[in-house]
C-alpha cells in the first residue's frame, strides 16, 4: 500500500480552470518506468487534487497487489472497505480510482477541509472525477504498454532458448554475452539506460542464427567458406527479426553491427572507428571473449588470461582498447582471472 498526503497544504490555493487542464497533462505525460517515477506520479496526484479544489488536506491510497508496479513503500497495513462510489459531505469527498478489468478499485483520492471553512459543491466533485478518470486511463495504457512490451521480449526470449537448445555452444553464450557487456558497462560507468541496451542486445545478439541449419550449427570441423558466409547473415537476420519493435532501436542497431570490427574487416556493413558506438564496441568485446573462452566442438575453450591477451593483442586495431581494458579489470574485480 502506497500513502501519499499532499504537500504545502497550508499554502494551497484553489487552481482556476484555465490551470487545471495543464495539470491534468502534466499527470498525463509523467514517465512510470521507475519506482521514482511512481513516487513522483502519486504525490503529484495528491497535490492536483487539493489544488483544484483547494483543499487544506488531501490523501490518495494506492493498493499495489493491484498493479504489476512493485512498491519499495508497501506497508503492511490492513485495507480499509473497498468503495466503488464516490462519497461526498460538506468537509470532505473520495473518489474511488477504478480500473477496467478489476474487480476492486486500485485505490481512492480523499480530499477534506475546503479553505475558507467553505463547502464541497458539485463542481469539485466534477473536478474531482476529471481527475481521477484522467489518472486511471494513464495507468490503464502504462500498464497495457508494460504487458505488451514484456511479451514481446519473453517471445524473443524464448526464440533464443529454442536456438540455444539446438546449438549446444550457444548455450548461455547469450546470457554470459550479456554480463561480460554488463561487467564492461559498469567499469566504464554508463547509465542504467545504456546497461539496460546493452542488457537486452547481450541476450538477443545472436537470435538471427535461429535460421542457420543443424548441419552448420553442430559442425564438429571448421565451416567452408560458403557455410561461412551462410553465418555472416546472422547479424542482419536479427535484425530483421527485431525490425517491427521500435522500442528496441538501439538494440536492433548492436544486434546488426555486433561482429563489426574498428578496421572495418568486420560485417555486415564493414563500418570502421568513430562509426562504431560505444555500445556496440562493448558488444563487440564481450562477444568475441566469451567465443574464445568458450568449447566449440572443433576446438577446446581458452582460459581467460588467454582471451584477454587476444583481445589486447588486437586492441587499437579491431577492438576499442578502454573497452578490453575495461573488462579486464572487470574480471580482475570478480575474482574470475585465471
């Protein structure tokens, strides 16, 4: 349960109508993909309520077990009765926050004490009902993008689990991928947005292989040069496969150019340098590590002394130098150097 009162009460005055739609917008286009984020959307909730009303005391109470937000504030705390219907009194009004497709309310605004020891009137009850319709339609599409946009990935996810059960190397080849580029992130300190790309690209680099055959994916000697090139499709398979997500730009992008190489003899575009996003160098790295280190059925993995002096060796010239350095020191950190 979330509990938020309003703030600066004393200080309140009543919101006229040309200020109460830019508050309604400002509900509208606050951002819900973090906890603070929340904290911010409900406190500004009861701060709304109160102004356009001018209230002196203003309250919203939040049940999360009804939303998919998890709640670092949930109090264990008994729930008072659910109310389907507002109530309204000269000193005070609740509106019931109601969303299509629960049977209990998410929650309610109470509003009491109007300044000036006036009365609660329908206007305020209308105001009051704007807003809360305006709150629950935010809420109702957040949550609606959340569900979809995890489907989407637990879809792609599981195209990746089908390829790694087929190809006994790439077997949690994507989900280390993606911690060596976490490793790299956090030594070069990158934001949360960026780990979160780096993340996501790390598990699905690979998903464009799911339409390379058995027969080139188990080979147990080296592939020739037309089964070569057949491989070399992968990166833009990927990203074909991730083309109609918008949402995953960035990471559609790290999928394609993830075999790219700082000379530009990488693939698929050849591009070279400052053409190469950090990112996508970080890919690169991590990648290309984890192909060393790990068993291929032609040859045995290599240590990671070994693979980190490959890497090194070829620094400057294929891979950015701050980023192998970076794992380095990453792998020194965690013990995992041998």
């Amino acid at each position: 349960m979330i509990n938020k009162e309003a703030t600066n009460i004393n200080q309140t005055q009543a919101a006229s109508e040309a200020e109460i739609l830019p508050l309604l917008y400002s509900i509208i286009n606050t951002k819900l993909d973090s906890m603070a984020n929340m904290d911010h959307f409900l406190q500004l909730i009861a701060d709304t309520g109160a102004k356009i009303v001018s209230a002196r005391n203003s309250s919203l109470v939040i049940f999360t077990d009804k939303m998919d937000i998890p709640s670092s504030e949930a109090k264990a705390r008994d729930e008072p009765a659910m109310m389907h219907n507002f109530c309204r009194s000269d000193s005070y009004i609740v509106i019931p926050l109601l969303l299509r497709g629960l049977k209990d309310p998410l929650g309610y605004l109470r509003v009491e004490n109007k300044q000036g020891n006036q009365k609660f009137d329908s206007k305020d009850l209308f105001s009051l009902l704007l807003l809360s319709r305006q709150v629950t339609l935010k809420i109702e599409n957040d949550l609606l993008y959340k569900r979809v946009h995890q489907d989407l990935i637990d879809s792609l996810l599981s195209m990746v689990n089908m390829l790694e059960s087929r190809d006994k190397y790439t077997y949690s080849h994507s989900r280390r991928v993606s911690q060596f580029a976490l490793a790299i992130a956090e030594e070069l300190g990158l934001d949360q947005k960026e780990k979160d790309v780096l993340h996501m690209s790390g598990l699905l680099h690979d998903i464009g292989k799911i339409g390379l055959p058995d027969s080139i994916l188990n080979k147990k000697d080296s592939l020739n040069k037309d089964e070569l090139e057949m491989v070399k499709t992968h990166p833009l398979v990927g990203e074909n496969i991730m083309r109609p997500l918008d949402f995953l730009a960035l990471e559609r992008s790290i999928i394609r150019h993830h075999h790219e190489r700082l000379d530009g003899s990488g693939y698929p575009d050849g591009l070279e340098g400052d053409e190469l996003s950090l990112c996508t160098r970080i890919m690169a790295v991590a990648d290309s590590f984890d192909a060393i280190t790990s068993a291929r059925p032609y040859r045995k993995a290599r240590s990671y002394a070994d693979g980190l002096e490959e890497l090194t060796r070829l620094a400057d010239e294929k891979y950015d130098r701050y980023v192998v350095s970076s794992l380095k020191k990453a792998l020194f950190r965690s013990d995992a150097y041998c």
